[in-house]
C-alpha cells in the first residue's frame, strides 16, 4: 500500500485504527465471553496480530535500514536498526520466541523466574516488560505531538537529518485516538463488562501498528521523501 497521498495517510494512520476500536469493541460486546477472554489471552488472537505486526515492522525496518546504509546515511541507518531490532523483540517475545508454535517445555530454572512459566524475557522483569513499553508510549507523544509543535511554533530548532526521520503529521490523530483508548480502559465497570476485557491487550496492538506504519511511511510513503536520496 503507498501512502504518498493525502487520502492514504488519514486512510492508515486514522480511520483503519478508529475501524478496528470500534470492531473490536462491538465484539467484545456481543460475543460469547469466554470468546473473548480467549482472544485476549496469552496465547490468543490479539498476541497473534501482535506477533505479525512486530515482525512487518521488522522487516520494513530493515529495508530502510539497509538502505540508508547503501546511500551513506549512517544516522538513519542506525535508527531504523535499532527499531528492526526492537520490533525483532516484540515478534519473538510475543510468541516466547517459538515456543507457542514447537510447545517445547520451559526449562525448571527458566520457570522458576518466569511469572507465565514460557521462553521469554518480558515475564521476568518490568524492566523488560513495563518500561519499554512506557518508552513507546513517550516516544510516540513526543514523536507526534511534542517535536512537530516545537518546531512549529520555534521552539526548537533541528537538523534537517532529524526531522526527516519523524513521523507523517497525521500520526498525531493516531496518538489522540491510542490516549482516548488508553482513558477509556481505566473507566470503571460498565456494570457487566469493562470497556475492554484486556485493554492492555488493545493498547498494545495500537503501539505495534504505530510502528509499522511509522516503518511502511518511510519504505512506501511521503517520508521516503524526506530523506536525502544520496549523500
């Protein structure tokens, strides 16, 4: 999918989202509820997609990174290294690293320090768990909103080899939708259900797809545009 024209980019970063918060929560809503707390589950539908956008991020990561580094551009060379390498994690710790799909048994030792008793790092400690994961977050607010508003109004002033590397401006949009979502799942009780069973879960499928798209803009879309074609 290229995402050059105006009606691509709120197509994916807007209404594809805001599509999938209202599907979702519809589902939640009518199915069964055991269906839904298997979805949601370890091992369920929603770390499935999260497992396939991680590694998509991956990927697209990687070619722009293998790109830049073609063309001399060691600083986004770098950066898009190290989003393939963070994406890489999320994939395989998704699925604790093969372990869903090849059912092998969790070493005793490994167990005992594993909160889910599986193959993965991010049961183990917040540090590898919690804290990326607020780092996304941050990263995603000042990525989208905090820099781009800088600079707008000039408070700050920045390489052009910088803000090439931020994301499409309609990304904001996407972070108002992720920080109403992120709200609404600490509502109460709706009196039968939360508003979703595993908003965390929600949460989570929202940063991995920020990712991705972030990834797909620069591969396929007008970011591509932003950064120098040679040295």
């Amino acid at each position: 999918m290229y995402l050059t024209s105006t009606r691509a980019r709120w197509l994916s970063w807007v209404v594809l989202p805001l599509v999938f918060l209202v599907g979702w929560f519809v589902t939640e809503h009518t199915a069964p509820l055991h269906w839904v707390q298997w979805a949601v589950s370890e091992n369920g539908v929603m770390e499935l997609v999260h497992f396939v956008l991680a590694l998509m991020a991956c990927a697209a990561c990687s070619m722009q990174a293998c790109k830049q580094q073609r063309l001399g551009h060691h600083l986004a060379s770098v950066w898009f290294f190290l989003f393939a390498a963070g994406s890489f994690y999320i994939a395989g710790e998704e699925v604790s690293w093969g372990q869903w799909f090849f059912e092998w048994e969790t070493p005793e030792q490994w167990h005992a320090h594993n909160d889910q008793g599986e193959t993965n790092l991010h049961n183990v400690t917040p540090w590898l768990d919690q804290k990326p994961r607020s780092l996304l977050e941050i990263g995603m607010i000042f990525g989208s909103w905090v820099i781009p508003l800088m600079l707008h109004y000039r408070l700050l002033t920045l390489p052009h080899a910088l803000t090439a590397l931020l994301p499409s401006r309609e990304s904001a949009y996407f972070v108002g939708l992720f920080l109403i979502t992120k709200k609404l799942d600490k509502l109460p009780d709706m009196g039968f259900r939360h508003f979703f069973e595993r908003g965390s879960e929600v949460l989570e499928t929202l940063i991995y797809y920020y990712i991705l798209m972030y990834a797909l803009s620069f591969v396929f879309g007008e970011r591509a545009r932003a950064l120098p074609s040679k040295p």
